[in-house]
C-alpha cells in the first residue's frame, strides 16, 4: 500500500485526462482518437511496467500478460472507454481533469472503470514484482474500448483469440455479482404530425438529463416545471429542461428531464398519443409495470430507462434501455408485449441490442472464493452475492463474473455529473484485487 497506491493513484489521474468516449471513427482508430491514445497510454504503461502486451494493428483492443503461455487464461477483464460528459455546466470540476477533494478522486472515468482497472494493474504489478507464479493460470488483462457503446471491442478480442476459462470484470458492485439482468435497447418509433419539437439525452443507458422543447404553451410549461421542482432554462430560443443524469441501471437515482417534460405538457393541456403515453407509461414508472406487473425473480425486478428522445412533426424516436430479470428471455417474454401494447398509441417498435444475462450459482467456486478475500480484507460477513440490472462485460465470456468495484451502489456516480470514487474506496481495492489474484488462480 505505501509503495504502490500512491503509483496507482498517479496513473490513474493520468488516464482520466484522456477524453476515451466513442467519437467518430478515423484511420487506425475505429471508435475515434480517443479511445486509440487511451489504448496507446495503456499499452506503453504495461510494457513499462515489465509487461508482454499485444496492441490489436486495429487498435480495437490490447492486452497484458503475465505468466507462461503454456497455461490456461484467466483474465481480468476491463474497459478503458467512458460515457460522455453530457451538460458540461452541470460538472462541479471539470470532467477530464482529475482532482482530489474531500477524500475523494473527481474526473469521468474515476469508478467506471479507469480507478478498478489501474487498481488491478498494480495489483498485479505488485505480485510480479515478489514473484509470484500461477501454476495453473496465465493472467491477462484486456483493454475494452467500447463496453459503454457497441461491445465491437470484446467482440474482435474474442473473434481473434477465444475466450477464457476464468477470469472476473471489476466494473460492478463487491462483494460480487453472481446474475446480470438480460439487457434489451429497444427504439420506439412513431409518424405522428406535432406542433412541438424535443430533443435531448446521449445514451441509452443515461437517464435523459437535459432535453430542449419548442412548441406551444412554452412559458405555462416552463412555469409547470418550476412549480415542480424541475429546472429550465432558455438558450438559442429553446427552453431546455435540466433533470439528473444517473446509470441507466438505476433510472430512480437519476431524474429524466423527458418525462417531467412530458408531464408539464398534459398538466397545460397539451393533447397528444406520445403525451399520454409517456405519462401512462413512463414518467415515474421505473418498472412498466401497467403492462408488467409481475416481471419478478431472484435477480430483480423489470427496469426502464428513456435514454434518448427525438421528436419532430411527423417523426419520432424514444430510445429505451431495459433491465430484464434473468429468467424472463426477452424475445419470447418482453419484447411482443411492449410491441403489442405501443401499438395502442400509434408506435412501433425496433430492437437494437439484446445483452445476454448472467448467471453464475452463489456456490460456485468461483463466487465462494471471492467472497472469501472480500470478507478478509474488509471484515464485512453480512454482505451476500449480488445480482444486479447493470451490464458488464461478464456477458461477454462464460463463467466470468463482476466482482467490485462498488462498494454502496446508492451512492454511486457512475455515469453521473462529478463522477468521483473515495481514495479509501481505491485502496480497499488495491488491496481486494491483489489477494483475490492468488486465491483465484492457485
């Protein structure tokens, strides 16, 4: 902790400077400049560090090695890109330049998941160092570049060079996360004639924050918001509507400037399908649950979040994230019946992506170790494995899991303004990463 923290510590700040979110691809750098110098700095700082790496001649991935190439592969898997910074008047500190404050590290990327990831390198920097050899395992840590977006990375990672026989993704929640939710982007479209324009929200898996309306009754809206508790604002003749961005996981910790707009707009007298049905629907529904009312299992309840909103006269488009229970499959349970239902209002519906869940049982091997360095290091033996709406690149290869590095997900900045991590948060998980190595690989 004394020699190699304040390493960690430095390094980390260094790769929060990167703007590493998806850009428009260039020559070399398929998800855009960002993410290539992010991949560059990564890949310099393991070969420095005593590392083998490999660059993809792509740049769409890299990696590190550590042990012999005769041996099985357990990787930790990480990504290296981040979300956009979305309304930068809403930053405290500015976003890509680190800062310490108040006993805790600001700067996009500083939980999700620059911080965890470096944590691990020096974790296992420090076991190199004082020799420590696997006899069964070859350690690799993979560099993703576009976890937040499109999951093309890991894709061409695997596409190249298979998948692994164990490993674990710090980009979840300790002590451990045994089951992810099925994940469903699902667009829903509409031909519609409107007299009103809205505009606004960066990702799927953001709550829509900051959302610009043009139409009528815009000062009885403004004054409705207001009323309320909303925020608004009036800039390039538009008045924008200022909610709170969160994880898309967690559409209840952030508040969608869309919805409450929606809501201001029938509380004035606004009448319109796509009015009633984001207010039917939607706004302080988390969980749809007028059409589901008993998606339920083991691993939670059905989540939705409005990430992207596009309405004009006679187009629009609302982008949704959905967070579905592992045993409910999506095509065949979820997906006809939001389709069934929209149609009621005049919308269709298109199926971007579907994510896989997890499922790994709490009393694998796997999961049982992990809780067993999680108890040491922290003195915690109430906590349990978790299962959680949130997507981690654990989808990405069987019989991984997330394992960290959230400590109190009701606290959590990821994808929030003034993301930040404690430095207590950092060296707890310097430490938990390091002596999980040794006991996962032996």
């Amino acid at each position: 902790m004394e020699n190699y923290f304040p390493l960690a510590l430095e390094k980390t700040k260094e790769l929060i400077k990167i703007k590493s979110f998806k850009t428009e691809a260039k020559p070399k750098a398929p998800y855009g400049e960002g993410t290539k110098e992010v991949l560059d700095y990564m890949i310099k700082l393991g070969n420095e560090l005593g590392f083998k790496t490999y660059q993809d001649p792509e740049n769409r991935y890299g990696f590190l090695d550590y042990g012999d190439d005769d041996k099985e592969l357990f990787v930790i898997l990480c990504h290296l890109d981040v979300v956009p910074t979305g309304n930068i008047e809403e930053w405290t500190t500015p976003p890509f330049e680190p800062l310490v404050k108040d006993g805790k590290l600001f700067g996009r990327g500083s939980f999700d998941d620059k911080g965890p990831t470096m944590m691990n390198l020096y974790g296992l920097k420090y076991l190199k160092d004082n020799n420590f050899q696997s006899d069964k395992y070859k350690i690799r840590m993979i560099f993703g570049l576009t976890e937040e977006t499109t999951w093309e990375s890991i894709r061409a990672y695997i596409a190249d060079f298979g998948v692994a026989t164990a490993g674990y993704v710090p980009d979840g929640e300790f002590p451990v996360v045994y089951a992810e939710k099925w994940i469903v982007d699902l667009d829903m479209h509409g031909t519609h004639p409107t007299d009103f324009e809205i505009k606004g929200g960066e990702a799927y898996n953001v709550v829509a924050d900051y959302i610009s309306y043009k139409g009528p009754k815009e000062a009885e809206i403004e004054a409705d918001l207001n009323k309320n508790g909303i925020k608004t604002e009036r800039k390039n003749g538009l008045l924008m509507v200022k909610g709170k961005s969160g994880h898309g996981s967690l559409p209840w910790l952030g508040v969608n400037a869309a919805t409450h707009l929606f809501q201001a707009m029938k509380n004035v007298g606004i009448k319109h399908k796509i009015v009633d049905f984001m207010c039917e629907h939607i706004h302080n529904n988390h969980n749809f649950s007028q059409v589901f009312p008993n998606i339920e299992d083991e691993t939670g309840v059905l989540t939705q979040n409005l990430g992207i909103i596009e309405i004009e006269n006679g187009k629009q488009r609302l982008a949704f994230n959905y967070r579905v229970p592992v045993f409910t499959e999506p095509k065949e349970k979820f997906i006809p019946k939001i389709t069934e239902e929209i149609k009621k209002y005049g919308l269709t519906s298109e199926v971007m992506a579907v994510e896989d869940s997890v499922y790994v049982p709490k009393e694998s091997e796997m999961v049982q170790k992990i809780m067993k360095v999680y108890q040491e290091v922290t003195g915690d033996l109430k906590s349990q494995p978790l299962a959680i709406g949130g997507g981690t690149y654990a989808k990405a290869m069987p019989g991984l899991v997330a394992f960290g590095a959230e400590f109190d997900i009701n606290r959590s900045t990821m994808h929030a303004y003034n993301e930040n991590v404690p430095i207590e948060d950092l060296e707890k998980m310097l430490e938990i990463y390091t002596k999980a190595i040794v006991l996962l690989t032996k």
